[in-house]
C-alpha cells in the first residue's frame, strides 16, 4: 500500500471520529461563529470608517484563518494522546510508512478545516461579506486557508509530540496563535499600526494569508500574498516536519 492510501486511511478514521463527537463538532463550528459575531459588534463601527470594505469583508476571513490557527492547539493534543496512548506505537508493528500517522493527522483536519471554513463564511454571507471575484476566486479563498493550515499542523504536530501533558500542548499554542491575531492584519488595517511595527505585521503570516483571503473575495493584490503564504507552508514543510516524524519515532 502507498503513503497515500495509508495516509487516506488514517485520514479517514481522524475524520470520522471528529465527525461522531458532538462536542469536538460543536466546539469546532461555534467558537468561530461566536468569535465573529462578538468581533463584529466590538469592532464594525470602529473601523468601518478606515477602510474602502465593509468590515464585515474583513472580519470573516481573518476569523476563518484565526479559527485554522486556534484548532492547532487540538490537532497538537490529539497527536499527543495517539503518542501517549500507545496507537502509533501499534501503527509501528505494522508494515507502513512512519511519516503516514502524521500525514494522516494533518489530512483528517484539512476535512475539519474545510467545514469550518464553509460554515464561517455561510454565516459571514449573512451578515453581509461576499464573493465578488467570481466561483473560481471562492474555490482559491478555500485552497488559500488550507494552504495556511499546513503552516501551524505541522508545528503542531510537532508540539504534541515534545511535551510532557495534554495540557502543555494546548497552552504552547494558543498563546502564540492570540499573539499573533492581535498583530496580524485580519481585525484591523495595515495602516492602524505604528510606522515601525508596520514591517513586521506585514510579514506575519496571518497577514499574507489575510491579504489573499480578502484579494480573493471582496478584491485587491492576489499573487504576492498567495506566493508569501506558499513560502510561509514550504518553510514550516521543511524545517517542522523532519523534527515532528524525529520526535514522533521517539
């Protein structure tokens, strides 16, 4: 059997335990909808002046990729139980490839991922956001937040198998993931930021990923922030994933 098929496999069974938990399922879908409806009534009069789009073409995909980045924190703790629960170690006495259980991991919550996505922005429609680049543009909007997933799966994957609790996997993430919304571009413009932090928010990559989103959506630069967050993935690729299969063989 190939990677892939065994990477499928336990795609599949990822997926269908996520699928079968009421809690994970509601946990998943709500937390962003709350977070955009809290954000919007916090936020929607305060910038809506500042900025050519309605707040609202903001908001929601910055929530989509907040709502990617925050689920890490569960992909981490996940990992870490399968780890510590003893399935990779029965994956092991079986002849398939190691890197399978971690690319199972990540493609069983690119299908999570997808439904949050969808569900965020059916209710962002209703209040207001919109598609105004066409169907082709709102098939990329998706691949695009996909794309940005891979970029914290891996460091979660990573995480979970480096700490010593499920309680410190969830915690080593969702601080950084916060840090990092606050000085992304996806609550307020660039142009909120001090002059000199402006570099750096540019350079986060919740804010490349923000562009594209919005590119992609209500309109504006579409390659540069796709090829930026292309970047962001094939490095996280690159550097995380050899130290997330270390790690997990260990």
């Amino acid at each position: 059997m190939s990677v892939a098929a065994e990477a499928a496999l336990l795609a599949g069974r990822n997926t269908r335990r996520f699928l079968r938990s009421p809690q994970l399922l509601g946990d998943a879908v709500a937390f962003p909808l709350i977070l955009l409806l809290l954000m919007l009534v916090m936020f929607g009069e305060v910038v809506a002046g500042s900025t050519e789009e309605p707040y609202i073409a903001r908001l929601a995909p910055g929530i989509v990729l907040f709502s990617v980045a925050y689920s890490s924190a569960g992909t981490a703790v996940a990992h870490h139980l399968d780890l510590r629960g003893g399935l990779h170690g029965r994956l092991r006495t079986m002849p398939i490839s190691p890197v399978s259980p971690l690319l199972g991991r990540i493609g069983g919550d690119l299908v999570k991922f997808t439904l949050v996505t969808v569900v965020t922005v059916a209710v962002g429609y209703l209040l207001g956001f919109r598609f105004r680049q066409g169907a082709p543009a709102a098939l990329g909007f998706l691949l695009v937040a996909l794309l940005f997933a891979v970029i914290f799966l891996w460091a979660a994957l990573l995480v979970g198998a480096s700490v010593g609790s499920a309680e410190s996997a969830n915690t080593a993430l969702t601080t950084p993931v916060t840090l990092l919304l606050l000085l992304s571009t996806c609550l307020v413009p660039l142009s909120a930021f001090p002059d000199w932090a402006q570099p750096v928010i540019r350079l986060n990559p919740l804010s490349t990923a923000h562009s594209a989103l919005l590119g992609l959506s209500w309109g504006g630069p579409v390659l540069t922030p796709v090829l930026q967050t292309l970047a962001w993935a094939a490095v996280s690729t690159v550097v995380l994933a050899p130290l997330a299969l270390r790690r997990s063989m260990r």
